[in-house]
C-alpha cells in the first residue's frame, strides 16, 4: 500500500513492516457449508453502485490526496457491503428449508421469480432494518459532549438519510437478488 | 491478504480484485513539513504493547481462525495509535517555537531530558484526555435502543478501564517520550 502513498502523510505515519514481510500461507480452513454450492456474486454491481451512489450521496468535498488511507477505507465499506448483501445466500437456504418450505420448492419448479421475490419479502421487517439502521447513522455518527454526556446537535458525519437510501434502494434489493438467484439454483 | 484465509470464511465473502491489480505507483506528494527533519519513531515498541497490554486488556476470548480479519483490525489499530504518538513530534515543535521557546531552548542545550519532560506536562490536560477517551468508549461502544434512542446497560463492547488504562500508562507516557526526543535533537 506504501505505493499508493502511505506514510507520505502530514500526519508523520510510519510502516511497520520493514522489509516487508515474504509472503506466508496459511493452511486452509476445512468449513463445512450449510449452503448448496454457489459461487454467484454481484460485486462488479456493488462496486458501481458504490462509486456512483454511496460516495456521492455522502456530501464529501475536497481532495487530501492521501489515496490509500481512502482506498483502505474503500475497501473496507466495499466488502462490508458485499458481505451484507451475500448474507442473502443463508437467508434463502433458512427459507428453503423452513415452514414454507413447499411453497418454495413449487415456485423454484415452475422458474417463477417474481413469485419467489414476493414470497420473500416481508415489508414491516424491511422497514425495521432501515429505521434501525437510519437510527444508529444518526446516533454513533454524533460528535459527543462527554462533559454533560449527551449528543451535540448537528455534528452527524454522515447524512442519516444516505443511510436509509442505501437500504432501501440498493442493501434490500440487492439482498432479495442474491436470495432469488440462489433459490432459483437450489434444485439444480 | 487471500493468503490469510480472506475469503475462505463462513462469511460468503468475496475477493474485489480478480485478476489481482498491476502494481501502480503514484507519484509523490511535495508535502512541506513544519518539523525538523526526524525519523525517529517507536513502533517496535507500540507493537510490543500492543500485543502485550493492549490485546489482553481486551478480554477477548476464543479462535475463530480467521486471521486476516483480525490481522487486518490489527494493522488499522497500530496505525492509529502509532500516529496518535507520533502526533507527538507536532506538539514539540509548537511548543518550541511557542511563548516558552526560552526556557526549552536552555534545556535542549543543557541535555536537560527531565527538565524538558517536566515543562511538557500539563496534568490538568491529560486528566482531560483521559477522561474524554473513557465517556467515549462508554458511549460508542454502547449498543444503542433505537425504538427508545438510549444505550443498553451493560452492553459496551470493550471495557471503557482499558482504555483509561491505555491513554493514562501507553499513549500519553510514549508520546512524552517522543516528544522529548525531538526537542533533544532540535538544535543538531
């Protein structure tokens, strides 16, 4: 990363790893998956709608230069997104194999995908999720006033509405695309 | 970092970077600096602590063998406790150009180290710092009742005591201890 100019900050930044280190491998993890096989991913998306909505729906304005501390945290917000989303895949499999579970099975027969998104989504649990999430942006975004121990007002780092926005128009549907898919090859 | 078991997690996550990139060099930033040219730095040291006092004071328990998430919160924790210390040399230089410069300009020249570390504290505004990082660490680590918008007792994540204990016996000592240095050597 030191290429992207780290430890080129004004901040007086240092490596830790001089020389760096050779390139050690672990073994391999032997997880067992509760999933049926499914490489499926949407990243090339999220990766778009990350540059073109997330970022600007976050007010950010000018350029510190200092590229690598932002595509470290690019990279961190991308693949938490990502993660978020694929969590779809468990999801699915907890319906297919749930009380609905023959309703799903007749839908996946008959490749009916409107039919599997609609018995999907549970509208007052998806609004939970973006209230719930709109409400923590609003809080933990907050500069607090540790002396008196409340909040101060207008200190939020982030529009609480970027938050809601992202769920409702891209982490929810996202989701409910993975899940389809998923559903949609699990008798294959 | 695949070669520490990202990816292979029960998290379905995937890699952004495949085919992984070229390995593009920015050119450098012409950053002028307000200190005396100084690479001194304690990070062997900050890494000691840090896996020696700070991991443990953590109580954090079990494996889940996923290491390059961890090692990954590892890197951005150092990090930011390296500059946070280092912030240190910024500090001696405003102090040595600052109202006091007389008396710091006679004991650089007298090898006074104590003198200058004594002149340096301010009790009153470390006892500030401290308390400031634990109301923090209370508050935003706290999980938050979003139906009721108030924290849940007994909820914070890491004990607010370590990192009392980490400003009070790690942070604040060592960036004394670089501050003293690059007031040491200002006049070389």
């Amino acid at each position: 990363m030191s290429t992207f100019r780290r430890y080129q900050s004004a901040d007086y930044e240092y490596s830790f790893t001089n020389p760096k280190p050779h390139n050690y491998v672990l073994a391999p993890l032997n997880l067992t998956s509760v999933l049926k096989d499914d490489h499926y991913n949407i990243n090339a998306e999220i990766f778009k709608l990350y540059v073109n909505n997330v970022i600007p729906s976050l007010n950010l304005v000018g350029d510190d230069q200092l590229y690598d501390l932002t595509a470290t945290a690019d990279i961190t917000l991308l693949q938490a997104i990502s993660r978020r989303i694929h969590y779809g895949k468990i999801v699915a499999e907890s319906k297919f194999v749930g009380p609905t579970a023959a309703q799903y099975t007749a839908l996946i027969k008959a490749k009916d995908e409107a039919g599997i998104s609609a018995l999907l989504t549970d509208a007052a649990q998806e609004a939970v999720v973006i209230a719930r999430a709109t409400a923590k942006a609003s809080y933990y975004g907050a500069t607090l006033d540790w002396v008196n121990n409340v909040l101060v007002p207008g200190t939020v780092k982030i529009p609480p509405k970027a938050v809601t926005d992202l769920y409702k128009n891209y982490l929810i549907p996202l989701t409910k695309v993975v899940e389809v898919h998923y559903l949609m090859h699990r008798l294959d």
